[in-house]
C-alpha cells in the first residue's frame, strides 16, 4: 500500500494523477493505494495479473472509492 498524501515519499506520480483525475485533489490527498495480486488471472494471462484499489478515511470509516480490476 502506498499513501498518496503529497507529503508521502517514495509515492509514484502516476498513482497520484490518477486519483487527482478521478476524484480532486483533496480525497487523492487522504487517499492510500493498494496493490493486489491474484495467481490464478496469472494462469490466463500475465496482463491481468495484477489490480489496483484507492482508499480513504472518511469519517464512518475506510471506504473503497476506485478499483481497477
């Protein structure tokens, strides 16, 4: 899991850019993405071998607000 907080180090732009994009820049910036592997996609095919989820603290809890695949 990575945070997206622009004060994290070591977080990849494109992450960032893509939670901008997707929902503005103040839920990109309390947002964190995970990263996910499943070995049996990898059995069909090694391009859907991995997915990406976006997060954030909201306040009733964690709450799931972009999944890509």
């Amino acid at each position: 899991m990575l945070s997206l907080s622009p004060f994290s180090l070591g977080t990849d732009d494109l992450w960032r850019n893509i939670a901008r994009a997707k929902c503005g820049r103040a839920v990109a910036s309390r947002s964190w993405v995970a990263f996910y592997y499943r070995p049996q996609w990898a059995k069909r095919s090694a391009s859907i071998a991995e997915g990406v989820s976006y997060f954030t603290l909201t306040r009733s809890g964690w709450r799931l607000w972009y999944r890509y695949r």
